[in-house]
C-alpha cells in the first residue's frame, strides 16, 4: 500500500464520474481519501490510471486538432484540451508517474 495526493476536488470529481457510470469499485476507492491524502494497493491506483486514460482518449476526441503539428490545428482545440489536461487528467497521469 502507498499513499498518494490529489486535490480534493479530483476526488468529487471522480466521485461524479463513478457514480454516473456505475463504477462502484472507483467510489469506493474515493471512500478511501482523506483531504486529497488516499492510501491504495496497486490495483487500486492502476484504476484511477485507468480513468485518466480514459478521460484522455475522450478529451482526444473531442478535441482532434489540438496538437500545432496537426494539419488542421485549432487553437480553440489545443486551449479546451489544455483545459482538460490540467483539470482532469493531467493531474492524474502524473501522482500516478509510476504506472
């Protein structure tokens, strides 16, 4: 077991996210977080992996032109997936580095 840290929002976010989709394992691991410290086995934190994955590929398809190289780049693409990055997944995919 390991302790990790998340803002608390991340974690009504989530809560939101699991509770919408029936993800009843990832509210109970939100169940675990006290003021955005939470203690998880591995398994545990390889499903909030998974949901900053997911929330990744949505943001990616949402958003196609965001990358400057992209033939049909869109600035108003790359700013709402930034925004994404930073308020969703972003925070996420780096607690997580180890995964």
């Amino acid at each position: 077991m390991k302790e990790y840290f998340l803002p608390p929002v991340f974690f009504d976010e989530i809560r939101s996210f699991a509770e919408k989709n029936n993800f009843v394992e990832l509210e109970k691991i939100v169940d675990k977080n006290t003021d955005g410290s939470i203690f998880l086995e591995h398994w545990e934190a390889q499903m909030l992996v998974n949901l900053a994955k997911l929330w990744h590929l949505q943001a990616l398809l949402k958003y196609p032109f965001w990358d400057a190289d992209h033939p049909n780049y869109d600035p108003d693409h790359e700013e709402k997936f930034m925004e994404e990055q930073e308020e969703r997944w972003g925070k996420i995919s780096m607690t997580f580095s180890d995964f």
